[in-house]
C-alpha cells in the first residue's frame, strides 16, 4: 500500500519518528507463483506545538492457506490508517490521540472492529467470503511520552524505552495456537478474546514491528528474548545520518532477500524500523501528515 508522500521542512524537533520497511514475498509462495501476504503502512502526524506528534505503524499478513487474503492485509492496513488521519484531522480528535489517554482499550478494539468490517463489506466486491480475506493485525502508535500496542495473530513488536536503551522489550508474546503455524485471524469469531493491548506510558526510543515470518530470527523461543544480535545492527544503519532514506529502505529489502535470512525464513518477509530522530519539520504546520 502505497500513498502520495510530501515533506515539511525547517526547523528540527528531537521528538519526532524516523521509520522505515520492507516487504518481501517468501519462498515458499514464490515456488508456486504465488503474491505475497504481507502488506504495511506507516504514517507520522505532525500537530501544531512540539509536542503534538504520532508515529503509526498498521502491518497484516494474510492468511497463506487463502486465496485473496493479501487483499484483507491491505485492506485491513487502509482501514485502520484512514481512521486514524480521519480523526486526527478535527481538533478535538487530535488533542486525544496525542495523549496516551485517548488511546482507551475500546477505541483500539473499535478500530480493529471497523477493519474488520471494511474487508467483510469488501469480500463482496471481489466475489469471495469474508473467510477469503483473513488476516492477522498489529498496531503500533508513538506518541511524545507513551506507545501503545495492539495486535490480533502472531506478528512481533519489541520496543526500547528511551531511558533504558540496551533493553529490548517485547509488547506480547506471539499468539500461536495449539499447532504449529495456527494463530487468530481478524476474521476469526473469536478474535477479540484473543486480541492483546499493551500501553507503555513512558517515552520509547526505539520500535520494530514484524510478521511472524520472521519470528525464528528475532526471538529466542526458548526465553521469550528478542535477539538483540540480530535488531541492533538494523538500527545502527537507521540511525545512519549520511545514509539517504531511500537507499536505507533498499538495504532493508535486500537483507531480507539475503540468503542468511532466506535459508531459516520461508515464510513472507515483513519489518519496519522506527526511532526517535531529528527530523526537520515546520514550525507553522497547522497539522499533517507525512507517509513513510
């Protein structure tokens, strides 16, 4: 999914987000022809004083055992991003969301409600059955001194605290079921029982958001611990000054392509990066957006 970008420029902010991801279609998929599942979105809301800003990360993979179900990943992703900027396009939506208290458990379950109900209305259009489009869902939002997490499936997110950055944490343990590759989909009846929420009301410094296709790599399965081997050396290329944003976005994708990941991942192959950075904005910006 991709949308029209524009950049603001001027002065710098240090508490603003610089992000980027990848995608790629895993092998497995490639070998019978097949698109890939995964789909992605990132956006950053720049508000009205230093402090009015969010970072949202929306990432799907589509059930691989579905026809259509890259089509419910993106739409999945649309849904939730659009009612986000929606809301934060009126005053009194922003003035809630740039706070950790406007993100309520029943606002998050109301957006993933509203996902879900986007890809049941579409399933018509391209003549399949809600089922068609499963998906799994996770949600990163990073405000100016909170982060908030939520997730539906087996994807991983792990963040940094800013006052604590040697410290990986893991938002939730991923959702896998009582078989191998089984987890909850947003199609799935009960898939609000199994939605998990973690809100950190302290400032992050870091944040990644993964699909489970790269679950082998980032966690040590035994421990529940993020492979900090493995995340840390992605940042220090993130957090690279002299690195343009387009050949980092590049680099990512063929690291994801290498044959290092390629021979313990089958699976499609989903990451984005995100960290607190100077990022020049414009002082008289009355509110926007800008698309990663």
């Amino acid at each position: 999914m991709k949308a029209p970008t524009f950049a603001i420029h001027t002065q710098q902010s240090p508490n603003l987000w610089e992000a980027f991801g990848a995608s790629v279609t895993g092998q497995g998929h490639l070998h019978q022809n097949q698109p890939g599942q995964d789909r992605f979105s990132t956006f950053q809301w720049i508000g009205k004083d230093p402090v009015s800003h969010l970072m949202v990360i929306v990432c799907a993979d589509g059930a691989g055992s579905v026809a259509k179900s890259w089509a419910g990943a993106w739409m999945g992703c649309r849904a939730i991003t659009q009612a986000i900027q929606q809301r934060l396009k009126t005053s009194s939506g922003e003035a809630r969301l740039i706070r950790s208290g406007g993100w309520t458990e029943a606002y998050i379950k109301h957006l993933f409600d509203q996902s879900r109900r986007r890809n049941q209305r579409w399933s018509s259009t391209l003549n399949a059955t809600p089922a068609d489009l499963a998906t799994t869902m996770n949600l990163a939002v990073i405000g100016h001194d909170f982060g908030c997490f939520a997730q539906v499936g087996d994807g991983l997110i792990g963040y940094q605290l800013q006052a604590s950055p040697n410290l990986w944490e893991l938002a939730n343990q991923p959702d896998q079921g009582e078989f191998a590759g089984e987890t909850t989909f947003l199609t799935s009846p009960n898939w609000l029982d199994q939605m998990r929420i973690r809100m950190v009301r302290e400032p992050l410094g870091r944040v990644f958001v993964s699909t489970d296709g790269l679950l082998s790599v980032i966690l040590d399965q035994s421990s529940g611990q993020i492979h900090t081997r493995f995340v840390n050396p992605l940042f220090t290329v993130l957090e690279n000054p002299a690195m343009p944003s387009d050949l980092k976005k590049v680099s990512l994708g063929q690291f994801l392509q290498s044959d290092r990941i390629k021979s313990r991942c089958d699976d499609d192959l989903t990451l984005i990066l995100a960290n607190r950075a100077q990022v020049h904005v414009d002082a008289g910006t009355n509110g926007g957006y800008i698309i990663s």
